[in-house]
C-alpha cells in the first residue's frame, strides 16, 4: 500500500513539472490581456512568455492566442483564465495543431451558391432596401461571393457587410467572418463567427460553419461544445476533405473530453477517408499515441 501510495505522488510530481515546463507565450492579441502577479494585474503584449501558474484576464471585447508548447490556444471571451487549466487543457491538440489551422477550400461551392442565389431558390422572402436599390440579402451574397472568387476579400466583405447590415443575413454574416480571417483580422473573425445563428444558414453553408465554429471551440478548449456543434451539422453535404476535417476535429474533442475511445473512432475515419493527405497523416499519427 506504501509503494502504491509512493508511486502516486511521484506521478502527481511528474505531472505537476510536465505543466510547469510548458513554454507559454502571447502570439496574437487584439484587445487587453493581463497576467495576475503577486497581487496586481500587469499587462501582456505579443511575444511575452506567460508563467505557468496565475490568472490571466482578457479585457475590451477581446481575443488572443497563445503557444502552449507545440499547441495553440485561442482566447475567445472576455473573462479569467487559469493559466495552470489552459495547459492541462491544451495537450490534447499537440498531434493535430497545424491541421487545425488549416483553412478550409470553399472555391468548389461558388459556382453552385451564385446560381442559386441567382435562381432564388433557397426560399427566403424578398425584401428591398430603399436606399441602395438592392434586391434582398443575396444581392449582397452574390456580389460578395464573386469578389471572392476573384480574391478581392476587401470588396467581398463591403457585401456581405452590408447584406448583414440591411437584412440581417446570417449567410452574410457568415462570408464576412470568412472574409476577416482572410484578410488577418482574427479578432473580427472570431466575433462575427459567434454571432451567427447555424440554424438560420442556408444548408449548403451549414456544414462550413460547423468545421469553422468547430475547431474554435476547439482551440478554446471548449471540447464538448465543440461536439455538440460537430455533430448537428444542419443536413449538410459534406465532401471527402471536409468529412475527414470533420471526423479528425472530433477525434482532437472527444480526446480533449476524456473518451479516447470515440477519439480512435473518429481519428481512423479521418485517416480511412484520405490516408495519403496531410491530415490523414495525422490522424494515423493521432491513433499510434492513443
């Protein structure tokens, strides 16, 4: 019972150093981040190390990323955050980090959106704002989709701005998320990303949404939340890279929620679907670990 008892703590100390250890650091910040040290807030910029222990607080409607060793971990609500919590948290996603930050191709979708955003099919009333003579909201998403096609996401996101601001289109909404990441304003991304209603999106985009909403939340380390979004996806019709993208997300949130079981389930889906792409690499790196 004394060995038993024995092994325990040293376990408990390994673990305890393995966190400490970790290298933290502030790679993106829009917004204001402090550190709590000895009593008082003291404020961080990019590039600061962060120390292993502490509280950290994000302030201004803002969103920051930091590097916890290999992984990166996303900041997405104002609030305090236990430093010790954000690295335990963030192991999981070592083995799939840059997967994670792998932007998803919506170039194939364009041709098929802007037609049925010409035909009007997609069932929405007709409303005319009186001041720009526009149509209705996919007046907006057609000219915004085709600036997107033709790269301009400066233009694209004038569009889908306006769409949002005259309708209230959560598709335009949506497209102007994609537009701010493109164009490196994260905070924004991240912001609109949040506001948008999965449930009031045409079909054909909800199944983006979910992937994109998705590895937030699993960059947050919101894990379970994460799964729900995953695992309503609205009807939508996923192609083979975004159902791999789908399953190896799942696979990093059932790990990071504590059932490896689901998580060897979801990375050999992953993996079965496109064994010689980069993600299906990972993801048989993701099961040799389990």
């Amino acid at each position: 019972m004394k060995k038993i008892a024995y092994l325990i703590v040293i376990m408990m100390v390994q673990s305890i150093f393995l966190l400490s250890a970790q290298e933290l650091s502030v790679d993106y910040l829009e917004g204001g981040l402090e550190i709590e040290t000895s009593g008082s807030w003291h404020e961080l910029y990019i590039g600061d190390a962060v120390p292993g222990d502490g509280r950290l607080r994000l302030s201004d409607n803002g969103y920051a990323e930091l590097l916890v060793g290999d992984a990166l971990v996303s900041l997405s609500r104002d609030g305090e955050y236990n430093v010790r919590d954000l690295v335990k948290g963030s192991t999981t996603l070592q083995s799939g980090n840059t997967s994670l930050k792998q932007k998803l191709t919506l170039n194939t979708g364009f041709d098929k959106w802007k037609q049925e955003a010409t035909m009007g099919v997609r069932g929405a009333e007709a409303a005319v704002s009186t001041g720009t003579g526009m149509e209705d909201a996919y007046t907006y998403l057609e000219a915004g989709m085709e600036s997107m096609g033709d790269g301009d996401y400066t233009e694209a996101l004038v569009s889908f701005e306006e769409g949002w601001e005259f309708f209230e289109d959560y598709n335009c909404l949506f497209f102007a998320a994609l537009c701010y990441e493109e164009l490196g304003s994260k905070r924004d991304f991240v912001k609109s990303l949040q506001q948008v209603e999965p449930s009031d999106l045409d079909s054909e985009f909800a199944g983006n949404y979910a992937l994109k909403m998705g590895e937030l939340l699993i960059r947050s380390l919101e894990y379970n939340e994460a799964l729900n979004v995953l695992d309503n996806l609205y009807g939508a019709d996923l192609n083979r890279e975004e159902e791999q993208l789908l399953q190896f997300l799942k696979g990093n949130a059932w790990l990071g929620s504590g059932r490896p079981e689901n998580a060897r389930s979801s990375f050999q889906k992953a993996r079965d679907l496109l064994p010689s792409s980069e993600l299906g690499i990972q993801a048989a790196e993701a099961l040799s670990s389990l």
